[in-house]
C-alpha cells in the first residue's frame, strides 16, 4: 500500500496522520546540522557512517561527508593501539539533489581479520578526523544487532533520542538495521539532515544495513520519483543487477545470513518495470548460495493485510507482499522475516503456509522508531500474538543470535521490555 492509496483510503475515517503531506518544509529543519568532529587541523567530518559489506569479517566501507571539497581524501586504519596503519584512498560520490549538493566520499577498508578491534579515521592532506572504533564479527558467529523500524518524522527529535537510548543500553550491539522510511521525504535534505544527525554516535562505530521504503520515493511534491537521495547516500553490497543496483541486496554476519528484500515495486514500475519478478528469481539463488545456519529476510512492506476501523470493505488476510514471498520463504526455509511499514510493533510467531505453524519463518512487524504513528487504526489480525501497548509509541528491538537460538526482544524508548520470543535450531 502506498502513502497515496493509504491517504485515500483513510481519509473519510478521520485519521490524522503526522506525515510530511501535511506539512511544509519547517524553518526549524534548516538549523539542524551534521554532527561533525571536533577535529585538529579544522577537517569537517559529516554523516560519518560504516556501511555494511557482503562479508563484514574482511572489510568495511565508509562514508561521510564534508562542508569543502577534499583534496586527497583517505580513510586511515589500524588495529586498535597500534603505532602504524594503513591508508585507503577515497573516491568521490557527491551528488547533487533538492538543488543541494553534498561532498560526499568513500572508500573500502579490506584483508581486516575476524574477531578483532581496528580503529580508522577520516584523513585529507596533512589534516585528520578523530580515530573511531571499527571491530569485525566474533569468530564464533554470535553477535546482538539493533533493529529500527520507520524513523520518518514531522520532527527528528523523538528519533535521535530513541536511538541514543538503545546504542546506550547496548554498547555491544555489532551493527543495525533501519528498515525503510528512514526519512519522511526522500528528496527533502533537511531531513536526511536530521537523520545522519541523529544516527552518527551509532554509525560512526558500528555497520549499517538500510533499507528502502516508499518514502524514500517520494519528490517534494509528494509525487512518485526513483528514490535518487537514498541510492547516492547508501553504498550497499552489489546484486549483480543491471537496473536495481542498490535496490535490493544480501550480507553475512556471523551466523546469519540475511536478504533485503525491496518492496517498492508499485512505485518504481512506471520508471523501471521488473523489480519483483527479478527479486523472485535472485532470492532462490542467493538463499541457496548461504552456508550460514541461520537465514533472515527483511522487508519494508508487510506480508499481512489488516482491517481498518472504520473500513469494513477492507478485509483481513495476506498482503501483495505476503503472496508474493512467503511460499518462497517457506520453500528456502528462511527461519526469521523482518517488516515494518505500518507503524505498529506485532509478534506473528512462526507461520507455514501462510498459517500459524509451530515451523516455518518467525514473523515480526517491527513498529515505528519516527513520530508517525496511526493510532486507533488497525483492527488486530489473527495472526497476531503479541501487539505492542496502545496508544502506541515509538520502540527498538534487538536481535541477538547464538548457534542454537534466534532471540528478538522489542523495547519502549526507556528500555521498558513489551516482548522476547526466540527459535531454536534442531
């Protein structure tokens, strides 16, 4: 469903969304700046990230932004405490959107060992960012990692401070997830402002995994565009696609495996027809690919429909998502689906066929990380075991895997736990 139909779907029920159609670009995102280091020898550092890599236990790619253009841009690296390093060159990736253009660079650190400390830096000439950590994946597989779910907002404010309350509470998260609609509107760049804003502490330490959602597509009109802002910020591992490059993609961590699935095929098709059918084709093949014990899909979309109050023509059952993938995910026996999408946090359990199974994929809708929240809208589904305390507020989850156990716990912003549920490995 995209932001269109639901707008006009909802409407004669009186919902009030806290979306950006509502709104105006606010004079107030014009202050909001970059995080940038305090740094000896005056070099800007902004939007400092570590992307994540097709096998993060031998390399890593960084990115970040500057005010200037840089005149020899490296990125700097050692194992932690030592004397001497090695230096990577940068390639420049800036781009020019929402008639802003932004110094952007990158550049990919490889032959890291697994299981140990690194530290890098943002060098240019004779002048040098701080050093930050960079620590590759436990040699024996297990890590926690951090799941956001939509963190678009009419105010960013709600969204830094969730994030800097789980990075607090899980200084040992190895990376995390921020699963689609990361900004309200995709071409406005005081928003992604405001987001690199608000995830830098995290980012500049540990990996990130996005994905995209249907608001990355939207112009500042609020109509339908290629998701151009999102494509030139996220350097993500390749697909081998010739038109998705970008799009969809897959990584290892540990144990896992995990497949990010795109679910925007309704408004990329009028620019480029054949993302679902392509996705359908490239999941076997990458599933079948994996060696890893565990297996995890994510998606932005969900694969369940819900009623609507007040929309009794709305009936509840399987999404277009839903058909589309879980026969396969049964087929390649995926054991954990991620979505998000609906602004609200649900626990499935594990389904098989489309029903409640005690096998089959665990299913979690992830929730709402923004301030965008529906509340009072959605009538609870069947397939629904546990639902997040209403009215609903922002929440996290974390996601920790062990060869034996998959465990996903779901945290308000204060660290109040609403759920657990783990699988295990026969």
């Amino acid at each position: 469903m995209n932001r269109r139909r639901f707008l006009q779907g909802t409407a004669a029920a009186g919902v009030l969304l806290a979306g950006g159609a509502f709104l105006t670009r606010q004079s107030w995102w014009h202050s909001v700046m970059h995080k940038a280091q305090a740094v000896s020898g005056g070099l800007d550092v902004r939007a400092l990230r570590q992307m994540m890599t097709k096998d993060p236990a031998t390399s890593r790619r960084i990115m970040w932004e500057s005010a200037e253009v840089l005149a020899s841009p490296a990125v700097e690296y050692r194992q932690k405490g030592a004397a001497a390093g090695e230096k990577q060159a940068a390639v420049d990736e800036s781009f020019t959107d929402d008639e802003v253009t932004r110094h952007q660079y990158a550049a990919v650190i490889e032959g890291l060992t697994p299981g140990t400390s690194y530290e890098y830096r943002v060098v240019s000439g004779d002048r040098a960012g701080s050093w930050q950590p960079l620590q590759t994946p436990k040699e024996d597989g297990s890590f926690l990692a951090l799941i956001f779910p939509d963190s678009q907002s009419n105010g960013y404010s709600d969204w830094h401070h969730l994030v800097s309350g789980a990075a607090e509470r899980n200084k040992s998260a190895d990376f995390f997830i921020n699963m689609g609609d990361l900004v309200d509107n995709g071409e406005d760049h005081t928003q992604w402002e405001a987001w690199f804003d608000a995830v830098q502490e995290l980012s500049e330490r540990v990996p990130l995994a996005p994905l995209m959602g249907n608001h990355e597509t939207y112009d500042l009109k609020w109509q339908v565009r290629l998701p151009e802002a999102y494509l030139h910020y996220f350097d993500v591992p390749a697909n081998g696609s010739a038109q998705f490059e970008k799009y969809y993609y897959s990584f290892d961590y540990g144990l896992a495996h995990f497949m990010v699935i795109n679910t925007q095929w309704d408004e990329t098709e009028e620019f480029q027809p054949g993302l679902l059918d392509e996705q359908l084709e490239w999941l076997r093949r990458d599933a079948a690919a994996s060696q890893k014990p565990w297996k995890i899909a994510l998606l932005h979309k969900d694969v369940l429909q819900y009623r609507i109050k007040n929309r009794p023509e709305r009936q509840e059952g399987i999404s277009d998502v839903g058909e589309a993938f879980m026969p396969l995910f049964d087929e390649l026996g995926i054991d954990a689906v991620f979505t998000a999408h609906l602004h609200t946090y649900r626990d499935r359990g594990r389904l098989y066929h489309m029903r409640p199974a005690d096998k089959g994929p665990l299913y979690i809708l992830t929730g709402v990380a923004g301030n965008v929240r529906y509340p009072d809208l959605w009538v609870d589904h069947a397939f629904d075991k546990v639902v997040a305390p209403q009215p609903e507020t922002d929440n996290y989850l974390t996601l920790a895997v062990t060869p034996a156990e998959l465990t996903v716990c779901c945290f308000l912003p204060d660290g109040t736990e609403i759920d657990r549920t783990s699988i295990r490995k026969a």
